[in-house]
C-alpha cells in the first residue's frame, strides 16, 4: 500500500505526480487518521502488506516516527520514501530503522548534478540524494534507488545502473512516465522506444535486481529470455494498479495507484480494507476478462495486464488496451 502522507516538499521535480507544494496542507489526514488505516490493514492478519509511506516527503510530517512505529508494532512492513533534501539526515533515518522501518527508497533520475538537479528542480538535489543513500545503508536499512524514465532521462540509463550498484541498493525501480500531474509537460516513451528500454534493463537485471512501475509488460520480455534459453526463470510478480497495489492521499481518498487518478473511496467514511474488497473498479482491475484490446485478447494478460495507469491517460480507459506496450497477440482467450 502507498501512503502519500503530505504533499509538502521542498523538491519542484518536473514529472511530480502529487504536484507537490512548499506547504503542508491543512486537510491532510491527522496522526489519529493515519494510525487508523494502518490498524485497518493490520487487521487482515499475517501475511501483513507492506506500507511505503510517501509524499510530497513524508519527512516534512513531524510524526513520522510516530505512524512508523506504530505500523511496526502491529506487524506491518514499514518502508519510507523521502525526498533527496537535507532532512534525509543519518540522525532522522536512523531514528526510522530504530522505530521499525525496514527500507527506504530514493530517487535518482540522472547521475550527474546537471541532469538530475534539472529534473528534481532543485541545485544540490543529487548530493543530498547520495548522501541519504549512504546514510540509509549506514543506519542499516535496506536501499531502494527509483528513476523515472522519460525522453528527458532515458539517457542516463546506463550511468543510473552503475551508481545503483555502486551504492548498494537491494533494488532498483524503475518508473515509466505516465502523464499525469506535472509529467504531462514531459515527454514519455512511445512503445518502441519502451520496448528498448525493457530490453535494456531485461539484460541489466543479470547484475541488478530490478522491477519496473507502469511497464508490466517487462514480465514477457522475462518469460520470453528465460523460455528462450531453456532456463527456469521467475517472472517479476504480477501486481499492478488495484491489483494488489492501492494508493491512499493525503486527504483519504483511495486509488488504484498514485498515477491512476479515479477515487474509489475514502478511508475518512469507508475502511481501506472494504473498499478494496468492494469497489466496482477495483475489482475489475483484478479481472482479466474484463480488459479490453490488445490486452484483452494477449496470451500474457493475467502475468502482465497492461499497465491501467497508462491506458487511462492516454485514452480515458483504465480497462483498455496499454499504448506503450508493442506487443500483437496471437492467440485468442482460451488458446
């Protein structure tokens, strides 16, 4: 479950989806607010989801500790997604690994200060970022490295991979621009250009564990090498937008993913957990059957689904077929 506890940020990234602001708002959900949601999720018993808190920067909310020690102690796994600023301090991420947060994840969308300070908005962006992957590493949390992949920074790819493994990091994310938010004025990849892409990081991820956001179709290119080779290989996971991934605002209002934005809900009248089970879109989400195109009718549609996020900006369809994905179906349903 992603958690967008503020949209306070002292970042003015170009692709933001939150559309952050300098200032928190008045309307976010209160410390008592938030607890509430996390006792909701951890009523569903082990094994208990995973919660990333995140924002705008959730280190701009000065109980920080507090909702992540209170996750902890009733059993969920706490992950937390600062902003590169100078809040992301040894002393503050320490104080998280002490309050029961396992990870925490950065982002890094070019590997030189000239490139990934443009994108972040902000000079001196990627040094604070650095030092905050160091100092996650050196309180003993796990290191996560996202980068956005948009024409902007498409470029940096290869750099990105090497100060992944450079630092560290147990993971490397790797979010495809869907337009939305600010990212509408920025130029995502089209499907040939994604398709590149995936095949890049395919071969990365001999060295670098990765997975990717809004490119599920990443897990065919992973069944096609390994059926390829004649080596077993396990396919990434197959989660996706309302399939078990939810996003919850910081005013309480339940979507399928932060880059998805049709509210279902919100946590404020309607427990987390019953509107997941519940809600009429959600569940479509779920059912393959009900895609629509090209990925109603692939032979991959219950490993990769499309990504919902990028049917719907693109075409106002979260059921319909993903525009970035090249792939033609040869087999019908059932085949």
């Amino acid at each position: 479950m992603l958690f967008e506890l503020t949209r306070a940020c002292a970042l003015a990234c170009l692709h933001c989806r939150a559309e952050a602001v300098p200032l928190r708002d008045p309307a976010e959900l209160s410390t008592e607010d938030v607890w509430g949601v996390l006792d909701d999720l951890a009523s569903l018993g082990p094994p208990r989801p995973m919660v990333i808190l995140t924002g705008g920067d959730p280190l701009e909310r000065p109980d920080i500790i507090d909702i992540v020690r209170h996750g902890a102690s009733s059993g969920l796994r706490m992950a937390v997604s600062p902003a590169g600023t100078p809040r992301a301090t040894l002393a503050q991420l320490s104080a998280l690994r002490l309050a029961g947060a396992g990870a925490v994840s950065f982002s890094i969308d070019g590997a030189s200060p000239a490139t990934h300070d443009a994108f972040r908005g902000v000079a001196g962006s990627l040094g604070w970022t650095l030092a905050g992957c160091r100092a996650a590493r050196e309180a003993g949390l796990r290191l996560q490295v996202n980068t956005t992949v948009a024409a902007e920074t498409v470029g940096e790819l290869p750099s990105i991979r090497r100060l992944v493994g450079e630092l560290g990091a147990s993971l490397w994310s790797v979010f495809f621009l869907v337009p939305t938010g600010r990212g509408e004025h920025l130029r995502a990849l089209d499907a040939r250009q994604t398709e590149k892409v995936l095949e890049f990081l395919r071969d990365s991820a001999a060295t670098v564990s990765l997975k990717t956001t809004e490119a599920p179709q990443y897990r065919r290119l992973v069944i096609d090498h390994a059926a390829g080779e004649g080596t077993p290989r396990r396919s990434p996971l197959s989660v996706g937008d309302g399939r078990g991934v939810v996003f919850v605002s910081h005013t309480g209002d339940v979507q399928p993913s932060g880059f998805l934005p049709l509210v279902v809900g919100n946590v404020r009248q309607v427990p987390l957990t019953a509107l997941y089970a519940t809600s009429p879109l959600l569940r479509a989400l779920r059912d393959p059957a009900r895609l629509r195109g090209r990925c109603g009718r692939c032979q991959f549609r219950h490993a990769c689904g499309g990504s919902r996020a990028q049917a719907f900006a693109r075409s106002g369809d979260p059921l319909g077929e993903d525009p970035t994905c090249v792939f033609e179906p040869a087999q019908a349903p059932g085949d």
